[in-house]
C-alpha cells in the first residue's frame, strides 16, 4: 500500500478546514489510488482516498486565485545537497537540443506552427474572424437557424444583432444548457481543446485526442464533432486557429478550486505562477538545464523539457523506481497530492526537478505537460468515438422471433389501461378525495384508491398522474375542493377504444408530470404527493421518447438488454439528467426504469419490446433532441396513425355475456357500452383481466331497480344479451327483490311510511331498531318519523326491508348516482426546464430580424448633405463622405433635421433603396431600424422593416434621423 511504503505522502483531496469529503467519482478509466488537492487543506489520514465531483459544470462558480502566497524555505534543498549529485546524461546538457516528435514545438508543448498558415475564417476565405461575433457574420441564413434551433435558449428575447447574439451564446447558464445536450465523445473534443493552448490548430486537438500511437476510429469521428461545436458556437475559427468560447474552457480546464474531466492539472507557467526566482533556478539546476534570471525564460526552459519526449525520458529514467510509482498515482488524476514537512525521498526528488510543484506548502501538482508525457498525449484515459450500440436482451431463447406475441401483449396492456382508468373515474365519480392545502393526493387517499383498483401505490400513482395529465381529472374548484372527472371524461368516453387509448399515450409520451416520484422527498425533506406540485421534470419527455426510439432500433419482438440501453443513453448525454458524482441512481438512470415499466403498463411495449403501434406512434412524431417541433396537431395525427394500429389487435366489443348457475356473468372480452354500463348497475364487478366477472346480489338489483328498472325489463334484458339460457336462480333473485321493492313508500312529513300491510307496519313499530327513527301511527297503513327521507330509507333498508320513495303524487322516484364533474379544465401543459424549440417560421423571422440589426449597427452610413435647393444634390453623396463616415458604433442614433428626414425618405421612396433610421417610440425607447420606404404621407412613412421583418408605419416626427446605406454594403 502507499500509505504503508511512503507514510509522509497522503494522496487525497485536500480540503478546506471543517468541510466534508467529497463524492467518490469514476473518471475515464479504472480508479487510481490519488487525489485532488485544494490548497490550505489539513492532510488525510494514511491510506484515505479522495476524489473531487467528476464534472464541474453543476457547481456553482466559486472565484479562481489569481496569485499565490510567498512560498516559505523548504527542507528539500538540504536534502538535495546531502545526495550524490548524477551526471547529467547527454540528452540533458544545454545544446543537447533534439527534433520534437509529433510536430511539438520546444516553446510549448502544442504542436509546431507551419512556416505560412493559412487562416481561414469558418466557412469563408480571407480574414480570420477577431471574435465570435465575426465568426457568426460568416455563416449563412441556414447554418444561423440550426444554431437557434439547437440553443433556443438564444431567442429568448431575440438578439437585436450578432454581437448580442455572440454575447449570449458565451454567459454561463447557455454554456451550461448547450453542454449538456453533447454526446460523451463530443464533449471529450471540448474537454480536450480546453486543456491545450488557445489558439489550437486541429493536429493539436488530433494528438490530445488519439495520443502518440494514434486511433483510426477517433481521426474519423473528429471532424464531426468539431463540427458539430462549431455549429452550436461552442467553439470558432479556423482549423488552423481553434477557439473555445472562454466560459466554456472555463468550466472545462482545470482551476484550484475545481478538477478537470481530464484528470489534468495547471501547466507548468500556471504552477509556479508566483514562486521565487531562486525557487525557479534550483529546480533548473536539479534538472541539468541552464541557469538564467529571466524567470519567462526559466519557465519557458522547464516546459521545453517536458514537452521534449525524448529528453523528457531520459530525466525519467534517472528517477528512482519509488518516485515512478508516485507518478503512476497521480499520472490519470486528479493531479494534486498532500505532503508533510518532511517529504519521502522519491517525492523530494520529483519536486526538486519540478515533476511535482507545489500548490500550497503542504499540496503538490503534477504539471499538465508532465502528465501528457506519462500519457502518451492523450489527454483522456479513455476515449469513446462511437456510441454503444443497444444489444438484445438475450436471457430468453427465441426473444428476436415474437413480434406477434409481443403486439397481443401489448394491445391486452392497453386494454387494460383503458380500463384501470375507467375505473378510476368510476371511483372518484361522485366526488373523489379531498385536495390537501399544499395540493395533490393524501397518502390514504392514494392508499384508498389503489385498493379500489387492486393495483399497489406507485401504480395507482402511476395512473392517477396518467388521468391528471391527459385531462380527464382535475380538482372541482370549490369551497371543499375535490378531485373529479372533467367534462373532457365524457367526450373521452364516447371515443372508440383505440382513439383513447391513443390520447393516453400521446399524453403519457408528452408530460413532464412524473408519477415516479411519488412517495420521494423534494430538497426540503417534503413527501411529494401525487397530483401535487414539484412533479414535473423538464428531461422526461426526451428520454421517453429516446428509449422508445432506441428500442425502435432494434428487430421487431426484441427486447432490449438494460445495461446496454443505459449505457447508450450516457453516452449520448453525459451530463443531461447526471448528478455530479455519476450516481446510478441519479435523475436520468431513474427515468429510464420508470419509462421501461410504464411503457409496458400503457401497452406501447409487450414483453420489453415495442410494439406495432407504438412504432406507429414514433414514426410519425418529430424528435425533441433534434430540435423538432411538434405541434398538438402533428401529435392528434400522430395518435391516430397509432390508433389505426392498434385497432385490428383489440377484440371488437361484444354484445353478449355467459350467464352462470352461480348467478355470476362472464364477459369474455370488452362490452357494448350500453351493456356494459346496466351490467356495473346490475351486478358487482367480481373479478378482471381476459374476461370480466360480474356477480348477481339482492343489494346489485335492488340498485337496478331503483335506477329505473323493472323486474320485467331485467329479464328481457338478461334473455336478450345471454348466450346461455337464463339460470333458475337468477331469475328467483330478480323476482324476490322486485317483490319487496317499493312495498313500503317513504315520503316527506318531514317523512313518512305507508303500507298496504299492516302487519309489515307492526314489525316496524315493534323492532327496537326503528327507536331512532321516533315512528308515529298516523293511520293503519300510515308512519310518520321525525327524520329525512333518506336517512328513513337508509334506516329501513338496515333492518333489511326494501322501502322506495315517492313523490308528492305518490309516484315512485328513480334515483341515480349523481355524476360530479369539474368545470371544463384544460390538460395541464409540460413544464420544460428551458425555453422550447421555436418553430420554423419563427427562426427565420428571427433570423431576418437578427441581420438587419446587424446591418444597422455595422454598416458603413452616407452622410446627408445639407439641402441645396434640390432632390438630386440631397441625394447626392461624395463617395469621399462615405468614407468619412466610418463603421457606425451600436447603439448610435442618426441625427438630421426634420427637412433632411423628409428629403431622404421621399428620395429613398422613388428609388426603392434601404435607409438607417433612429426611431423613438411613444414609451420614449429609442432603437435602430433598416427600412425600405414605400409610401410617405401625411406626416407617416409606411416602409418595409427588415429588422421587424413587416410592413409599418412611422411618423416622422419620432424618426431622429435617417442614413443610406452605403453602396458596397447595400
């Protein structure tokens, strides 16, 4: 063990006084015994590992040292001068100069610069572009759009010109937001040109990448993510320039306070930024390299060393094998190890020679450039050019031939689904459970309704959130607020079952809301209900949908392998949805779980694998993650095309059950409604699933009855739908509780019983059950209670007689569950945790608006003459004026007299040309404006506004001036 053979060196993180460990990570690669190092951090315990998070970006920016505090006197000079001082080999005298390999120069450790090159701005030929915004001017109208549809987040609001646009596209939180959305081998191009020097050409970028041996899939892969940086302006210039916008090297090179993804630590000029010219010329002389009081040239001199890969090895070979293994520690990162006052032999050598500086007086670094020898050049340990491919689920013999077992398995799924959620609304029909203050679901009520459905928790929180999301539930509004069906339930209803089926997978596939988190704990210890607040995450709808599509890739009737789907879906975003220490169990890894089990409860999969519909369904939708908008109109076609889909697979409702002797009723698939609808009247729902088991019950009847029915009509009803004879008991039930329904009559006195019998009166009277009820004999065959109506009914009915309430006529009155309903609610619209994807109409006018502001701030202006009693002579321009003119600066208002204004404008009218304007609005907001004039009346300009991108007009009272546009740019 290290701490065991060297127990003055700690290799950990070294962390401010008073602060907890951080994290464990992975980084590229198997884990190496070493640590980050913060400088002021009290030292570990022997032996302790640590590691800081693997990715910076969801830190919060912390201030970056700029200097570093004066070094004290260190013991390892005496050390030195105790040892037996080595000759130096040849390859280390001054002179001993030798070729770089790879093309390194000896300034630098980037790649030797070419004797002429070419800069060439992005896309065009000529000037190399200064900054980003003039990298931005260089491209096309198309290549300005797919930037705004990959980083929407730009339009919001839309940039008056390039220079605004090249501003946001470089503040953090886009940064952040566009960095996310990279695939793993795209980021690790950025993290690369982040650690290598600014500007770097493309073989400087190559060799971080592929290393000295090099790597043919990793040369053919790069040019596509360059590609695909430049084109969301995370990067500009030339191959032969290459820039990184600077917050984003921020976030990516390496800092004290925070690690590199690449497991490098500062150069050599950043390390010893601040120590002591003397400290500089001991490390020279321990190194065998000339001596000079130039401290840019003692730096410049030490860094020619390491960069020198031949020189480089031959120092290492003089090391001891115990100074190598600490190397070996640090070499993958993180860089920065702690040492005690009195350093191990190996360590003090490797610092005397400036292999490890030091951080602080008790933290040391391994050099960037020393590392990238260690390394090959390569500035990730492992690289990953081509995404993962998702492999077959192989567990299962035969799994890749089943396509049909898979669509019956589905289309039974949504079946299902259709009618879990009937139920639901069945169950919550006359006012379902009370909305708690903080809103959502009390965790008995989701206890109560999951045992009505005779599913668990999560999956009744499962279908309730489905419910909520597609509209068809939603809190009433009122004083004692509940949760009922909308009046959207009923039109739901009426639909044929693939249709609704469809708009629940269509919702499902859309929501932000996500029910897996029911039962969780938000970020302040609170339980998060269903239907309540704090449920929708912004990731769900892309990584449904990306699951769905990558099991679109695989062979019809075969499932995935999990392992293989997660780890495709970590590399095509590492960062999306990831928690900073790459937890399995982080928001994305979770998502995926939930999207697998879901998809096969809704029937869009069967047995893991997608099914016909549901291909059906992805094909005629737009992705997200390529910035493809979808409109809720593409999405109704879409659920039709997978409704069309799903219809041959589902039984076609019947309109028949099987009357049993044990006075139960299958039906052996889906109902007619109307037949589907007397029989939940008639009978109780015994049982679900293939088919439906309905069970005959005096209360059941007594029910039909009261709803309306009579014996009679049951019976023609239950001979009309049976394909079996009618069994004598059924027929014995309906007649005997059709015999004592509505025997006695419950009327209003407050109330009052009558019968034709006196004798059921007297049985009344005398069961000490009706003392609460306070019975008075008005007459022979007449009662009245000092109690409602309905609590008389419900009374008697205990005490087992079957009374009916009738009307002030004496009719009897039919009574029937009252349907609660909400006001008309609309769905509940996704949240997305960024602006959403403009669609194309709004990216060119954004795009038109976006140049003609540009053409106004930077357009070379005419200046207008003083009026000479002409048209033409204040139209006419010396083409030396225009020269005078000069680029105008952004922001500047032109400024005319009201006789220049009209001259110009009436000119810019005859002549159809393109004029600069300065316009103060009515609010007193003042802008710029390329117009082109068409009509000038009354006091108003009507002209076209390019930067608007419409036609407007204008009075010219609020127009401060006006200039033309200079030919060579009109």
């Amino acid at each position: 063990m290290l701490s065991e053979s060297y127990p003055y060196v700690q290799y950990g993180q070294a962390r401010p006084a008073g602060s907890s460990p951080a994290s464990g990570a992975e980084r590229d690669g198997p884990p190496v015994s070493s640590g980050t190092g913060r400088p002021n951090g009290p030292n570990t315990s022997a032996g302790t590992v640590r590691t800081s998070p693997r990715t910076p970006y969801e830190q919060t920016a912390r201030p970056v040292r700029t200097s570093r505090a004066p070094r004290t006197n260190e013991p390892h000079t005496r050390y030195e001068e105790s040892l037996p001082r080595p000759s130096p080999p040849d390859l280390l005298r001054p002179g001993a100069r030798q070729t770089a390999p790879q093309g390194l120069t000896w300034d630098g450790w980037g790649p030797a610069k070419p004797e002429q090159e070419a800069h060439v701005p992005d896309g065009t030929g000529g000037t190399p572009p200064r900054t980003l915004a003039e990298a931005l001017r260089t491209r096309g109208d198309d290549s300005l759009t797919a930037l705004l549809r990959a980083r929407p987040d730009l339009l919001n609001p839309v940039p008056n010109d390039l220079s605004q646009l090249a501003t946001r596209a470089g503040t953090r939180a886009s940064v952040v937001r566009a960095l996310e959305r990279l695939d793993r081998f795209t980021l690790q191009t950025a993290e690369a040109l982040a650690v290598a020097p600014e500007p770097a050409p493309y073989d400087t970028l190559r060799a971080l990448l592929t290393g000295d041996e090099g790597d043919p899939r990793i040369e053919r892969a790069l040019p596509g993510a360059v590609g695909r940086l430049r084109d969301q302006a995370l990067i500009w210039g030339s191959d032969t320039r290459l820039r990184l916008v600077r917050t984003a090297r921020e976030l990516l090179a390496p800092s004290p306070t925070h690690p590199s993804p690449t497991g490098l630590g500062p150069t050599v000029a950043e390390a010893t930024a601040g120590m002591s010219p003397g400290r500089i010329q001991e490390i020279l002389t321990a190194a065998w390299l000339p001596s000079t009081h130039d401290p840019v040239s003692a730096v410049a001199s030490l860094t020619e060393l390491f960069t020198d890969r031949t020189r480089m090895a031959a120092l290492l070979d003089t090391a001891p094998m115990e100074a190598l293994s600490v190397l070996d520690r640090l070499v993958w990162g993180p860089p920065y190890g702690e040492v005690t006052s009195s350093p191990t032999p190996p360590v003090q050598w490797l610092r005397d020679r400036g292999l490890l500086l030091p951080a602080t007086t008790r933290t040391v670094v391994l050099p960037r450039e020393v590392a990238l020898h260690l390394r090959a050049g390569r500035a990730h340990r492992v690289i990953e050019p081509v995404a993962p491919p998702v492999a077959p689920r192989t567990s299962e013999p035969g799994s890749g031939s089943r396509p049909q077992l898979v669509d019956s398995t589905a289309a039974g799924q949504a079946y299902t689904a259709l009618a879990t959620v009937e139920e639901l609304a069945k169950d919550w029909n006359e006012g379902g459970p009370s909305v708690l203050r903080a809103g959502g679901l009390s965790v008995r009520d989701l206890k109560r309704t999951a045992a009505a459905l005779g599913v668990t928790e999560p999956i009744a929180a499962f279908w309730v959130e489905l419910a909520y999301a597609a509209g068809l539930l939603a809190a009433d509004g009122e004083a004692d607020e509940r949760y009922a069906p909308t009046p959207a339930y009923d039109e739901w209803e009426e639909l044929p079952s693939p249709e609704r089926w469809a708009r629940l997978a269509v919702a499902w596939l859309t929501a932000t809301r996500t029910a897996g988190l029911v039962g969780g704990q938000d970020a302040k210890g609170r339980t998060l209900a269903a239907l309540g607040p704090d449920l929708d995450r912004g990731p769900a709808p892309e990584v449904r949908r990306r699951i769905l599509d990558l099991l679109a890739t695989l062979p019809e009737g075969t499932p995935p392998d999990p392992e293989s789907l997660m780890a495709r879906l970590r590399w095509e975003r590492p960062l999306r949805g990831a928690s900073a220490a790459g937890r399995p169990d982080d928001l994305r890894g979770r998502l995926a779980a939930w999207t697998l089990n879901e998809a096969e409860m809704l029937g869009l999969t069967g047995r893991g694998a997608l099914s016909t519909h549901g291909r059906a369904l992805l094909d005629a939708l737009g992705d997200p993650a390529e910035g493809i908008t979808t409109t809720p109109a593409e999405l109704a076609a879409a659920g039709l095309r997978a409704a069309e889909a799903l219809r041959p697979l589902l039984p076609e409702p019947l309109d028949h059950v099987l009357l049993q002797a044990d006075l139960t009723a299958v039906a052996p698939g889906p109902l007619l409604r109307p037949l589907a609808e007397l029989l939940s009247v008639a009978a109780e729902v015994e049982s679900t699933g293939g088919a439906t088991v309905y069970r005959f019950t005096p209360a059941s009847v007594r029910r039909a009855l009261d709803a309306g029915q009579s014996a009679t009509g049951l019976h023609d009803f239950l001979r009309a739908h049976s394909r079996t004879p009618v069994p004598q008991p059924l027929t014995y039930l309906v007649d005997d509780v059709a015999r004592k329904h509505g025997h006695l009559r419950v009327g209003s006195a407050n109330a009052y019983v009558r019968c034709d019998d006196e004798a059921v009166l007297d049985e009344i009277v005398a069961d000490r059950r009706s003392q609460g009820m306070r019975l008075r004999r008005l007459a022979p065959t007449v009662l009245a209670a000092q109690a409602d109506p309905s609590s008389l009914l419900e009374g008697l009915r205990a005490m087992g007689f079957a009374p009916a309430a009738e009307s002030a006529d004496g009719d009897v009155l039919i009574t029937r569950a009252h349907a609660h309903r909400t006001p008309p609610r609309t769905a509940p619209a996704p949240v997305p945790d960024g602006p959403p994807v403009p669609d194309p109409t709004l990216l060119g006018a954004a795009v038109r608006a976006i140049r003609a502001g540009d053409l106004a701030s930077t357009v070379v202006h005419k200046t207008v003459p003083e009026p000479a009693g002409s048209r033409s002579r204040a139209r006419a321009v010396s083409s030396s004026s225009a020269k005078a003119a000069g680029p105008s600066r952004s922001g500047d208002l032109p400024r005319t007299t009201s006789a220049e204004t009209l001259a110009t404008v009436q000119a810019a009218a005859m002549t159809g040309s393109a004029l600069w304007i300065g316009y103060v609005n009515a609010e007193g907001a003042a802008s710029q404006r390329v117009i082109a004039p068409v009509r000038v009346e009354g006091g108003f300009v009507t002209a076209y506004d390019h930067t608007a991108d419409e036609v407007r007009t204008y009075p010219l009272h609020r127009i401060t001036g006006v200039a033309e546009l200079a030919d060579d740019t009109a």
